[in-house]
C-alpha cells in the first residue's frame, strides 16, 4: 500500500487481480458480486492495519502465552446505496463486530450532483470509527456529500473506501475532507464527460444487481 497525503492506493497482487477481473465487461453480475466482496475484504485488511491492540494472558495447552487482541476501538460501515452494499459482506467478515449504517445517494445523470434518498446511521455513532463503502469515487460528490452528513453526527474518525478511483474524485474529496483517510483499489485516468471512470468498469450499481 502506498500513501500520499492521507490518499492510500492498494498494491497487493491479489486485489490487482481481482480488479482486473471486476473491469472486464464479460465478468457477470455473480462473479461481479463475488469480486467486489472479496477486494472489500482485502481492502479491509489493509485500511484496519492502524487499530490498537492489547496484550492479554491465554492459556495454551502448553502455558500461559502473551498475545495481543483489539482493543478500544469500536467500527461502523457505512455503504453508500446502492452499490456500496456489495461491499458490506466482506467487510463485515473481517470485522464481525461493526455495527452498518446507510446512506442512499443517486447521482442526477444531467447535473451528476447526488441526491440524498435515505439516511440510517447507528445510534452510538459518536463512539465509533467508521469507514464509509462505495466502490466508485468519480466526481466525489456522492462521498463528499455522504462524509457531511456523517459528520453531523460526530463519529471518532472517518475513512472512505473504495475500489476504483478518478482523480477528479480524489481531488475533491481530498479538499472537502482533509481529515478523511482515502483507500482506493487503484487510481484510473479521468472521467469521460458523462462523469464515468475511464477505464473504469462501467455503473457498479448496475453489474452488481443486474439492473438496466
Ligand atoms: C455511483 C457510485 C457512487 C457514485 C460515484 O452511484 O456507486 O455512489 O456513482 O459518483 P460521484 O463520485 O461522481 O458522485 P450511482 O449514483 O450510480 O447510484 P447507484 O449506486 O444506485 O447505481
Ligand atoms: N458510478 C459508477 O458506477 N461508475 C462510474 O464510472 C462512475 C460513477
């Protein structure tokens, strides 16, 4: 994983892989939901690699061991609707204990702005460190808009999370939310004029529900 900035992009061969799969246009929605499962997880690994830990005594079937378990801090997902959602499952796996909250956002295909639909966030927001999921930053705009309406709520700390990542997005989130970790799968090229990633991998939302 290299970092610029508070900007973290993955180079783990695994998650490339998989990303080289998630892009391919004859990956089908099951491998597609499969993938972006299995890259979230990956992704989880390496965004949680900051979480304290404790030493503790256990009792080996030989003797007593010192070893280290997680201590103090207490996670929240946050998927941004719809195709964060595909991401929940993985992270979920790594980190069974984190509560979810949502946020629905669609992006207006003319103004590419996004328009707020649903807000559900855990009551014991301001006790927790959340990481927000959504596998396409292209304009920014959804995650910025998303990490502003977590703020109000005053969690510990916010990180975003996705896979594929314009730097248009980076840029804006980055200056909306200096305090913001960012971890994307990787950094494409631009956005075409209709605000999708080239290369990309199209409408996330849609390969992932087979929508359309
Ligand atoms: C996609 C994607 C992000 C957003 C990114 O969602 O999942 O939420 O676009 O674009 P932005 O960075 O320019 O805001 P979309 O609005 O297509 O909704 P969907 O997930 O319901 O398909
Ligand atoms: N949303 C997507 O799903 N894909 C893009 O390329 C841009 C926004």
């Amino acid at each position: 994983m290299t970092e610029k900035n508070n900007v973290f992009i993955m180079d783990h061969p695994l998650i490339q892989h998989k990303i080289a799969l998630l892009r391919d246009k004859n990956t089908g929605s099951k491998e597609f939901r499969e993938l972006i499962s299995e890259v979230a997880m990956l992704m989880c690994y390496e965004a949680t690699r900051d979480l304290p830990l404790k030493e503790i005594e256990v009792e080996t079937p030989l003797e007593i061991a010192k070893a280290n378990i997680l201590y103090g801090r207490k996670l929240a997902f946050i998927p941004i609707l719809r195709a964060g959602i595909g991401m929940i499952d993985g992270a979920v796996k790594l980190v069974p204990a984190a509560k979810i909250g949502h946020i629905g956002l669609y992006r207006d295909p003319g103004t590419l702005k996004p328009v707020e639909y649903f807000c559900k966030l855990p009551g014991d927001i301001e006790e927790r460190e959340v990481i927000v999921l959504d596998p396409m930053l292209a304009t920014g705009g959804s995650a910025t808009d998303a990490i502003n309406m977590i703020k109000k709520r005053r969690p510990k700390s916010i990180k975003f999370m996705c896979i594929i990542s314009a730097p248009e997005g980076i840029k804006f989130l980055s200056e909306s939310h200096p305090d913001v970790k960012i971890y994307c799968g990787v950094e494409d090229k631009k956005l075409n004029d209709h605000g999708y990633i080239l290369p990309g991998l199209g409408d996330a939302g849609d390969r992932i529900f087979g929508t359309k």
